[in-house]
C-alpha cells in the first residue's frame, strides 16, 4: 500500500472515531475503505481485536498496515482474488480464457456454499445499490472470510 493511500486510510478510520456521521456517510467511508484496503477483515482488526489498539493511543496503525501487508500474502487472499476473478469473468460473459462450464465447474470446486449462485443470478443479495458485486460481501457470505471470533472486544473509542 502507498503512503499517500496509508494516509487516505488513516484519515478516513479517524473520521470514523472523531466525528459524529451520519449513516449513509460512515456506510460510503465504510466502501471507500474496502477499496483502499484488500484485505476484508480490517474492520474486524480495528473493531473486535485488541491486537492493534493500545489505551494510550488508541489504533496502532503501524501494526495494523503491517497486518493488511500480510494478508496479501496468504493463501487465503490469493484464493478470493482467484475466485473473484472467475465470478467477474462470468458476470461480464468474459470467456476468452475458459469456456463458461469450466468457470462455473471450477467455482463449484473452490466455494463450499451452494448458494453462489442465487446470490448473483437470483437474489442479486451480494450486489451494491451501484450495480457492482460488493465482493468483500460475497466472500463473507459464502463462509470464504475467516475471521478468528476469539477475544472480541468492540473499541470505538480514540483519543
């Protein structure tokens, strides 16, 4: 990540903290986030573990970028990204690279949750007011997000 989309980050998780927002502002500091950051579980770092928040300083940003960093490195990320790929692919009938049965063959293969299907071609549930797959949302409910639910403490509090 470069320092000048650190920056953005830090500014907008302040924003978070420090104002009083409305709703419909913290949901689109919230997307503008999911953008900036890949790895979907940042919030979880911020709001549920106490791993990157101190009480005297609140979020240790350093240790919390560092971990963003890693994410990209995991089998995870890498396997998501593959996946969200192929779901682009076959959204946008883009099928110059493989035949559309060998996508929706190979997703089967990679995404336990039978429900990948409903989710965006029935219920449309994983798309954003815009039109666009909210893929962090995707991933989440399809169980491809794991999240280690042990020692949750809630912080909304910033000095």
């Amino acid at each position: 990540m470069k320092q000048a989309e650190k920056n953005r980050v830090i500014e907008l998780i302040n924003k978070i903290f420090d104002s009083y927002i409305s709703e419909i502002e913290n949901k689109k500091i919230n997307e503008e986030l999911d953008l900036l950051i890949s790895d979907p579980k940042w919030s979880g770092y911020i709001f549920w573990s106490n791993d990157y928040y101190t009480k005297e300083n609140g979020l240790d940003y350093e240790k919390f970028f560092q971990k963003i960093e890693e994410y990209e490195l995991s089998d995870e990320y890498k396997r998501n990204k593959y996946i969200i790929s192929l779901v682009n692919d076959l959204l946008n009938k883009n099928f110059n690279n493989k035949l559309e049965m060998d996508i929706v063959n190979e997703l089967r293969k990679l995404i336990p949750n039978e429900d990948w299907i409903d989710c965006l071609f029935v219920s449309k549930s994983c798309f954003l007011e815009n039109g666009q797959l909210d893929e962090k949302e995707f991933l989440k409910s399809m169980g491809l997000i794991e999240f280690d639910e042990s020692n949750l403490v809630f912080h909304f509090e910033h000095n």
